[in-house]
C-alpha cells in the first residue's frame, strides 16, 4: 500500500463508549481529508424540560441525564440556584458535597480504566477477555468501583441518581456508623488504589505527544472539582458566569450533539486536562506515587488519561477521608435558602470534565430558562483533532482494521458520554 | 468453606422491585445460614464488593420482559441466560457482562444460576404497580422458587436427602 492512499474508513458503531456514535473517516492521497465523530443519537431536550419547573425537580431531574455522573450534573444544578439566593452553603455542606463528588469520580473512573480503556493497551476485545489474565486487577478495580458507589450512597440515598442534595444543603446527614463503616472501606482501599496507579503506568500506553489546550476549574487553592474560575494552560483566566464570553458551542451537520471551541480553538476538558492544570495542588505523598513511576505532569500524551483517571481515584479516596476527618453527624444538614428571581451560573469538575450550567428562575423559583454545556460536548472538536493527529502518526497505510480500532481506542480513551452530549434545543435551527 | 451469594436486582420502580423484595425475604429465610450471603444490587456489578471465590456459587434473582408470558418463572445459567431486549448504557454494566466478567476470572458456568420472573411485557399498558403489596403474588411465588432452589443446592452440596425447606 503506497504513501498516496485513497479510501473510506466507517466505524458504524463505536463500543465501549455510553451512548450512539460513529466515526467516518475519508482519506484522499494519502491525507485525511474528512473526519467526522458522528453523532446519532437523538436529542434529549432536558433543557426544555426543566422550563418551569421549581428547583427540587431541577436538582433531581438533571441527575438523570446521566447514569454515571448524576452528582455532577447536581452539583452544577445546586450550586447554580444557591448563587441565584445569594446562599452560601455551611462549610459542613460544603465539604459534604465534595466528598460525594469523590465518591462519582472513583466510581466513573474505575469502570472507566477497567472496563473501557485497559483492554485497548493490553490488546484485549473486552473486559470479560481481559479478566481471563487480569482477573485480580479487575476485581481490584471493580471493588475501587463499588467504594465510589457506597460514598455517592451514603449522601444520596442511592448510586444511581441519588436524591440526597437540595438547595441549601442535603436532606439528611449520614449516621455516625454509616460513615464509620465507609471510611474504614476507604482507609482499606488506599493500598489498592496505589497500586492502581503503578500496574496502570506499566500498561503499553502509546508515545502520542500533542499540541492541545487543558481547560478546568481552579478552587482556592484545592484540587477543583466545585470551583468559581474556569483557567487553561494557555492563560485563561475567567470567572464560570464569563464562560460564554469565551466559549463558543456551534451544530455541526453531521452530530446531534454541540460542538465547543475557546476563542475557536478545541480544547481538552477531564482529569488529564486538570492534572496539568493543577499539578501541584495533589497531596504530595500523590505526586511522590506518580513521580516513582516515571511519568511526568502536565502531559501531552492523550493516552495518559487513563493515568490521569488513576491517580484521581486515589485523590479521590484520600480526599474523602481527609474531610470526613472530624464527621459531625449532628450538623445541620441544610440550611433553607430564600427563593429569588435571577440568573445563576454553576460549574463543576464532572469525572471528564467542567460541567457548565445557567438558569434563569422567576420569583416562585420556576426555571424560565436553562442551558447546559456537559464535557463530552467540549471535548468533541479536540477529538476529532487528536483522531487526525494520532490516526496520521499511526500509519494511514496501516489496514482498515487496524485503522478502525486505533480510531476507537483514541475516542474510547476521552470516555466520550455521547447520552450527554445530544440534549441541546437548537436542533432544528441549527440544520438550516 | 463455600459460600452461595444470593443477590437480588432491580431498582425501586415499578416490577423491577421484585429482585429486591425477594431477596428481603430470603435475606430473612436465610438469616441463621453462616454459608449463605444475601443482597440487594441496583447493578449487578456491585457484587464484586464481595469477596466471591470461583468456589463460590452465585444465584441472581430478577425480573424480566419479553421471555414468556407474565408470572412465569424460569431459571438461567450462563449459556442459557437469553439477550437483553434493549440496549442499557455502558456506563451501566449489564447481568450479560457481569456474568461474562465472574467466568472470566474463573467462576465456573455451572456455579452461576439466573432465576426470574416474567412481569408484563407492555409495561405501559399494563397495570403499573403502586406498592410493594400490588407486586405480592409475583414475589411469593419468586421467593418460593429461590427457596426451593437453595434447598437444593445446600442438599446437593452436603450431600442431604432433599425432603425440609431450609430456614422453616
């Protein structure tokens, strides 16, 4: 096969990914020339649904856009409203919340590297193949997992979309025992989630340097996950209310799901995105475990994602003990916040990235309008981006196989939530 | 020493309760049983929280639409277990998966046992369940097959004549 090759590569449904995608690729002289991530399923339309609905409903029902990432997308929801009641929430909520968050981001991860991701560097179909040789590095990961799951239970009520958070706080604290019993879990898992880091250093992760923009929150002087400023390696500096001054989301024909740029360039949202932007604020006995393997922050491999997702899950672990440190079960569990009209503005660090939310509510509390810009919508034009850059790196003269499981892997490894993504309004518009 | 893992599936909604409340049951049938663990599950990955050998045996309980008609109760391994009839996200990992997952790392077929029970097919059309007591006959009668199935298991497994239900 020469240099100048001419051809059609169809990946016609992408696996292992949440939701419904494709990837075309055509290739002409030995170039891409086109590129599409499609995206076919259809539009959800949540934020049509939320139009006049009060609060609790906007807390509960956003939860269900996603299966994985119910917290975040509550977060951004609760802490969009509080701002529109000018309510700070108790530190005690405060540092609730964030634990709950950890307990999302262990349990997304996990599935995750295990599940989704490790098998494309091991070389494996999936992850029942992969458990044949790996059977105690998945089970390892599935326990990981299943710690992440009982923290979002603790607070929520339940793993899946929990109903724990309300404005002002949450419905409920957790008992004493229960959260006894969580952090004894968390505290035995410690050395497992080290480990996680070094077996996932050692993988055959694939040399695939690139330009590329790392967007996140920044939190006073914490890791972020609920933070008031969005920044980038490239200089941004803004407050989450100026992320539409910046950030541009535009239909393209051929996805149902919006795309994103920032000052119309792509840019990286997710835990590789925030490692490099936020390095230094790991706990250092963290940055010691990630310094031994010999892999180095920021990155700009894309494949060290999967490293950025393990390390996160050991901040994770350890940042939930550290604020359930002095657990008060006697605190008060929310506070009830004044409803007023305005526009609020929330974003948070969901497990693949900053999760931008506004509304405007009237003054019974009633959304009169909202709008939601989830990671994977972000994230899209930087992958098509990386598709082009690490697809040519590969070998265009590579076979259609070999070119159609590398596109996956490079998809697979941003964990593109697809059934996010496609809840825009403006389908229809947007076509003409 | 071997355990059985009993695990009920499903969620607080609707005919996807009868997992659990099955397994609220047996959780109480059981009680007395040190080889017997009983569980609740909204995903049926969450049973690796367990400390499950491939010695081990492992008896899912569910519902199911689209196999036969309602009210009927079958029983599955991994080779019979039929597919799913819609697609859940990946993100959320199916019965099919796990239990490709637990033979991977060495759980034999014949230590993993499927048994449900058939709630209608056209849930929109069909009556919806309000409560838990609207969901009674299709539980008892679910519990009284999972009882009768563990009966002969621990039967089978000790090596007893199979003649008393286990925990009357």
């Amino acid at each position: 096969m020469s240099d100048l090759r001419t051809g059609e590569i169809h990946v016609p449904i992408l696996a292992r990914v949440e939701g419904e995608g494709a990837l075309d690729i055509r290739i002409r002289d030995g170039r891409i020339d086109e590129l599409h991530l499609r995206i076919f399923e259809p539009p959800r339309l949540f934020e049509k649904l939320l139009e006049g609905r009060p609060v609790q409903d906007v807390i509960d029902s956003v939860a269900r856009i996603c299966g994985i990432c119910p917290v975040a997308y509550q977060m951004s929801a609760v802490s969009a409203i509080e701002s529109i009641f000018d309510f700070t929430p108790s530190p005690w909520v405060q540092a609730m919340r964030r634990a709950m968050y950890c307990g999302e981001w262990i349990q997304s991860h996990s599935l995750h590297v295990h599940l989704l991701a490790a098998p494309d560097f091991l070389g494996f179909n999936s992850a029942p193949e992969m458990a044949k040789q790996f059977p105690l590095e998945v089970r390892r990961g599935l326990r990981l997992q299943s710690i992440g799951n009982d923290i979002i239970r603790t607070f929520g009520g339940r793993s899946v979309h929990p109903v724990g958070v309300r404005p002002g706080g949450f419905f409920r604290a957790p008992d004493a025992s229960a959260m006894a019993a969580l952090r004894q879990k968390i505290q035995d898992s410690l050395d497992e989630a080290r480990d996680l880091i070094t077996w996932v250093a050692t993988l055959p992760i694939p040399e695939d340097d690139q330009n590329f923009i790392s967007v996140s929150l920044r939190q006073n002087g914490e890791y972020p996950i609920m933070g008031n400023r969005i920044v980038s390696d490239h200089g941004l500096d803004i407050a989450i209310e100026d992320y539409e001054q910046h950030f541009r989301e535009f239909q393209v024909p051929y996805s149902t799901a919006l795309h994103a740029l920032l000052d119309e360039r792509p840019y990286l949202v997710g835990p590789l995105a925030r490692i490099n932007n936020n390095y230094a604020l790991l706990p250092l006995e963290l940055r010691e475990i990630i310094e031994a393997t010999g892999i180095q922050f920021p990155s700009r491999n894309m494949f060290h994602s999967i490293l950025a997702r393990a390390i996160e899950i050991h901040f994770a672990l350890t940042e939930t003990l550290w604020l359930t440190e002095q657990y008060d079960p006697g605190a008060t569990a929310y506070v009830e916040p004044k409803i007023k009209a305005g526009i609020g503005y929330g974003c948070t660090e969901a497990p693949r990235g900053i999760l931008w939310h506004r509304y405007a509510l009237d003054e019974q509390g009633h959304v009169l309008e909202a709008r939601i810009v989830p990671p994977t919508s972000q994230n899209q034009a930087r992958m098509e981006e990386d598709l082009k850059t690490s697809l040519t790196r590969f070998g265009l003269d590579n076979t259609d196989d070999a070119l159609r499981l590398h596109g996956e892997m490079v998809v697979r490894n941003y964990d593109p939530c697809i059934s996010c993504a496609t809840h825009f309004l403006d389908f229809r518009a947007e076509r003409q | 020493m071997s355990r059985l893992y009993i695990f009920g599936l499903g969620s607080p909604y609707g005919w996807d309760r009868i997992g659990w409340a099955v397994t609220d049951q047996l959780s109480n049938t059981f009680a007395s049983k040190t080889d017997i663990v009983v569980d609740t599950l909204s995903n049926p990955i969450s049973l690796f929280s367990h400390p499950i050998t491939p010695d081990d045996e492992i008896l899912f309980i569910d519902s199911m639409i689209g196999q036969a008609p309602a009210g009927t109760i079958q029983e599955f391994g991994p080779l019979t277990l039929p597919p799913a009839s819609a697609r859940l996200s990946t993100h959320g990992i199916d019965l099919r998966t796990t239990v490709a997952l637990l033979t991977g790392m060495g759980l034999p077929d014949e230590h993993i046992h499927i048994i449900a029970i058939e709630a209608p097919a056209d849930t929109e059309q069909a009556e919806y369940p309000r409560t838990t007591q609207d969901l009674t006959p299709s539980v008892t009668a679910l519990a009284a097959a999972a009882t009768d199935w563990v009966v002969g298991w621990r039967e089978t497994s000790s090596g007893t004549p199979r003649n008393v239900r286990a925990g009357n």
